[in-house]
C-alpha cells in the first residue's frame, strides 16, 4: 500500500503527517484480491483493542507466512486505531466520538502496544527500525506518530483539545482505504448552522438583567412572581443558545474540516484527560466561541501561574444569621491586594437565555418574555454545572446563596444571576468583550468561588478587575479594612441615590442597611450624583485658572475641603467617585499660594496615590498601565 503524507512542521501530534488526506493505492496490503476488511476479524466490534491486534496479526501471518513479521504488527497496531469505529464498508460502525473519549482510547492502546511485539515496542520508543519495511513503511510512521501523542497525553503535556487535528487525519486516512467518500455533510450541515438557525433579521441578545428592543425594555422576573401561561409552539419566538462542549462532544467532520458550533464549552486551563491531575490552581468552565479560544490559547504560557499572596481572609457565617460572609483575618491596606482565584464560571451574560424573534415583542407579554428568557437559560447553565464541572465542584457551586427562588430562574440559573459579577477582558484579549454582542449587549460574566461570598454594602471596600493572563478574578482594597471585620462589594453603582440602590437589590431580595442608606438625605444623593463631575470640574480649574491667578488665596479651597470631608463621610472616598482628584487640587494650590509645608504633604499624597493605582490597575488586569489615561478618575487634559 502507497501511502504519500504531506509534511507538517512543528506537529506535536503527528510529527511528519497532516491533516491532508493521504493518497492511497487500493489493493496493496498484501498482493491479490484481499482487501482491508479480509484482515479484519468478523466480530471486530466486540473485541478489545488488544484482541484486535493479536487477530490482525494473526490473520496476517496466516494469509502471508513469508511476509515481514514487523509489518504485520505495525498494521495491526495501526488498524485498531483507524477501524476502531468503523470498517470499511460497514454500515453498523459508530460515529467519531468526542476528542476526550479518543484520548482516553489512545493511552489504552499506548497500553496494549506496550504490551505487544518486541520489535514495535523497540520502533515505537526510539522511533527508528520501519523505514526498511517497504510498504509497511507508512503503518510504522503512523504507529510512532499515535505512540507519542499516547505517551504527551499520558504525561499531561497535552490536553484532549490538542486531538481533532489528529482526528481528522486518521478519518481522511481511514475513509481512502476504504475507498469511502466524506457522507458526513448532512450531519454536519446541520451542525455548522447551529448559530444562525431561525433567527429573525433583527435579533434581540439577552441577559440575566434586562433585554431591550428599541425602546421596550425586558427585566427578568424576580420575586414571587405569577407564572403566565406560554404559548406551545415558543419555538418561533425564541431560537436557543446552542453549546458544545469543545473536548467532550462527538468530533464533527466535513470535507476534512472540523465542524465548530456556534458556542463551545471549554477549560482553563484545559484539563488532562485524567480528572485526579487537575490544575492546583484549579479551572474554570469558559462558556465562549471558538475563535475566542484558539486566540487565548495562541498566547504563549496561557494560562499564568496564579500570583501568591498571604491569605488574609476567611469566610464563616455572619454575626446578622444572613448566611456566609468573608471577614479579614488581619489588617489590610487600601489598594493591597486580598483575593486571587479562578472562578467556577465564566459565561456570556446576554446570550444565554438564546435569541428572541421580532414574533415575540408583538405577541407575547413582557412578563411571559421575561418567562421565556429565564426557562431557556436554566438548561443552558445546567449543563455547565452538570456535564463539566467534578462532583466536588457541583457541590460548592450549589452551596452559593440564591435569592432567585421563586421568580422561575431555576437553581442553577439562579445561582447564576445572585452571584454573578460583569468582567472585562479589555486589552488583555482585544475583541473578547464583543463576542455574543448584539446592538449594545454582550461581553462575560463570571461566578467565582470565595468571591461569591462578598456581600453587599453601599460603601464598598473591595473592588474586583479580571486578569486574562491567569484566567483570574482579583479583587483590592478600597479603603482600610481592621482585622475582624465582614468585607463588602458594591453590587451597585456609587453615583446611584438611595431609591436607585434599592431598586437595583430587589433581585437580591433584601433591603440594605448601610450607613449611607440609614443615614441617606437628598444632599447625599446629590452628592453622590455630582461627585465625579464636581471633583473634575475643580481639577480643571486648579490647572487652567488658579495656576494663572496673582491673587490666588486659600479660600478658594474651603468648598473643595468641604467637600472632600462629605465625600468621606459618605464612603464615595474611591477612584469611581473622583476622591483621588484631591490630593493633585490642593497641591496647585498650595504651590501657586507659596504654602511648602502643605504643597509637599499634598505632592506626597499624590504620589502615594498614583502608586496605589498603578498597582491596583495593574496587579488587577494584568496590563501596564499606558500614561495617557488618567488614574484619579480625572482625565489629563
């Protein structure tokens, strides 16, 4: 048999070998009229790979006693591989199986090879002695080639995703023998269609907040709501967000190419095929596309190790019987770092709930679009938890609160929308943040382990940031935080005034009771709306104005120190809120009052502060900080 590969450097998978199908000369196995299904047991499909090896060889042997001894094992080798499926000219054989169950199959067979011949052990080990072996030449390339995948696999250097190019070249092999044409297109068709199938020409993205069509905006029900009866035919109002998982699914071919569906579930960091030798830094369940993947992975070193900090933190039941809280263990600095981990998940945050037809927005209610929205998304998450994620895993991810119990979330999707935090991946992965996008919707969100357990206060003293590098959540100090006490996020936006906080808690299903929400008055709610624009108002005039005043005194600082005192009060003493502005405003205009001991006490504080920020934008991102942006929440202009 003639068999002629066309090169591929830098293949690990198959060395000299491509993914180009093979071109075969028919009838050259062995000289006559046998053909590849002679040398192939009747009962094929019920024995093991190292069964059908032994029966290869001896079918060999009997038919040609003369021939080489060495050629006979290099094709039984080789054909439990490519016939492990299918044989030529079956119509009983299985389909391809998922890239996952060909590795596991692939470390079996390394297994049984080692078990085997003496001369293809010493050929597939050193990778020499088959050259000589005339037509058995291209069995035994084919043979090193799976042996030292087999051996990558086994040794973790290669994950299950590394197999489909290999997959592909072994079926393009396989069908040429058999002289089988590719009848997979109908299948596959299908499969590649899996993203554009039934949309309406104006297709309306979801999230697990709010969806908007013009002007009509959607909220997800929350609450004890009244479920609405759906229609029975919401096929033609809802086209659901298809996903695959990337290593686990059955391969998919057409035309020698690998079918890709529209969204992949992947591992960060791929995971080995054996489950007890995952990451020590744990993984996370990617919910992205394809072409989002191979571009992260195409980054060398991806993902990083995880940075190493003290722990400083530990989560335990709160003193209020709320549930689980996380408390410092220590004294912490403003702008130190408290928390790096991977999360459980990380997901497209408008897409899940799959794409509403324009069908919908005229027939259906807002709050049986709300239904419809939260019921498709369950199964989508639900297959995320269930299918990828290890049993321990499961369990931890099913003990996070949920406050979406009675609104028709579902568990999982509940869990999703109480602890989910919005996450960018910025200049780390240029383009990311545009996938799953529609009209002003898309980008990711992320559920992280002990991250979850942050509760919620108006006057926050942790802020997060996503570092694409590691695959990190990272999570700073906003303020001084004293050993013993509950640490909290924001779960909303420090501009907002007392009635829109609340508003935007429903949906966590409690009232809160920080101090800026006891102590709320409309001049604190005016404070918080005007804060950031007052603060960059005064910078402009420090520089443009003040600096050229002759008659420039510190009076001019009494509404700006006023302020300042009230800002901190309120707890908007935050780069968000324009606090960092300060320090840079009195020290212009100090300096231009000719007071050194203040101007050089504010200089301090500047440079105190912009280190602080850099760190913090830095350590929390993963990307150098670029001069032309600024860092106090001011621009620099």
């Amino acid at each position: 048999m003639e068999i002629t590969p066309v090169s591929q450097p830098g293949s690990s998978q198959l060395s000299a070998l491509s993914t180009t199908t093979p071109a075969v000369d028919d009838d050259s196995v062995v000289k006559g009229k046998k053909t590849i299904e002679d040398f192939l047991p009747k009962d094929w499909e019920t024995l093991s790979i190292s069964e059908r090896i032994r029966s290869v060889t001896e079918l060999y042997n009997a038919d040609k006693p003369e021939g080489n001894v060495k050629h006979a094992a290099l094709f039984a080798s080789i054909a439990s591989v490519l016939f492990r499926n299918s044989v030529p000219g079956s119509k009983t054989g299985k389909p391809l199986e998922s890239p996952h169950d060909f590795g596991i199959m692939l470390q079996e067979w390394k297994k049984c090879v080692d078990n085997g011949k003496e001369e293809v052990i010493k050929i597939v080990t050193t990778g020499i002695g088959y050259e000589d072996d005339n037509g058995g030449g291209i069995f035994g390339s084919m043979v090193v080639a799976m042996y030292r995948l087999a051996r990558q696999l086994a040794a973790g250097e290669l994950s299950a995703s590394s197999l489909p190019t290999t997959m592909v070249f072994l079926e393009g092999v396989r069908r040429s023998m058999g002289n089988q044409k590719d009848d997979s297109g109908e299948e596959e068709a299908e499969v590649a269609e899996v993203d554009g199938k039934g949309k309406a020409k104006e297709n309306i993205a979801q999230s697990s907040r709010d969806t908007q069509n013009g002007e009509r905006l959607i909220k997800l029900p929350f609450g004890n709501v009244k479920q609405e009866e759906l229609p029975d035919d919401i096929d033609k109002y809802v086209t659901p967000l298809k996903i695959g998982p990337v290593d686990k699914a059955p391969l998919q071919i057409k035309n020698g190419k690998v079918v890709e569906p529209g969204a992949i579930a992947t591992y960060v960091p791929l995971c080995p095929l054996d489950n007890s030798k995952r990451h020590p830094d744990g993984h996370t369940i990617w919910a992205t596309t394809p072409a989002t993947k191979a571009k992260y992975y195409s980054n060398q070193g991806w993902p990083k190790p995880l940075p190493k900090i003290p722990n400083k933190i530990v989560v335990k039941p709160t003193d209020d019987g709320t549930g689980m809280g996380v408390f410092a263990t220590r004294d912490i600095k403003r702008f130190e770092p408290i928390l790096v981990e991977r999360p459980y998940l990380v997901y497209p945050r408008r897409s899940a709930g799959g794409t509403l037809s324009d069908k919908a927005f005229e027939e259906l209610s807002d709050n049986q679009i709300g239904q419809l929205m939260v019921k498709n998304s369950e199964p989508y998450f639900r297959y995320l938890v269930d299918q990828q994620m290890t049993s321990k895993e499961r369990r931890d991810f099913m003990s996070l609160a949920n406050s979406h119990m009675n609104d028709g979330s579902g568990p999982v999707f509940g869990i999703v929308r109480t602890n989910g935090f919005g996450i960018e991946f910025g200049e780390g992965l240029p383009g990311a943040d545009r996938d799953f996008w529609t009209g002003e919707l898309g980008g990711y969100g992320a559920v992280t382990k002990i991250g979850s357990r942050f509760n919620h206060s108006c006057i926050p003293d942790v802020a997060h940031g996503f570092d694409a590098s590691t695959f990190t959540m990272r999570f700073t100090a906003l303020r001084d935080i004293k050993k013993g006490s509950q640490i909290f996020t924001g779960y909303t936006s420090p501009s907002a005034t007392k009635a829109e906080r609340q508003k935007a808690l429903a949906p966590y299903g409690f009232e809160c009771t920080c101090r800026a929400c006891v102590n709320a008055t409309p001049q604190t709610d005016k404070l918080r709306k005007v804060s950031l624009a007052l603060t960059q108002r005064w910078r402009s005039q420090a520089i443009k104005v003040w600096s050229k005043d002759p008659n420039l005194t510190e009076k001019v600082l009494i509404p700006v120190l006023e302020t300042k005192r009230r800002m901190e009060e309120e707890g908007l003493d935050m780069k968000d809120a324009g606090y960092f502005t300060f320090p840079e405003i009195l020290h212009r205009v100090y300096q231009k009052v000719g007071n050194r001991a203040k101007m050089e006490e504010a200089g301090g504080e500047v440079m105190r502060t912009a280190k602080g920020l850099i760190q913090v934008e830095e350590w929390t991102t993963g990307v150098k900080v670029k001069f032309g942006r600024g860092l106090t929440g001011a621009s620099n202009n």
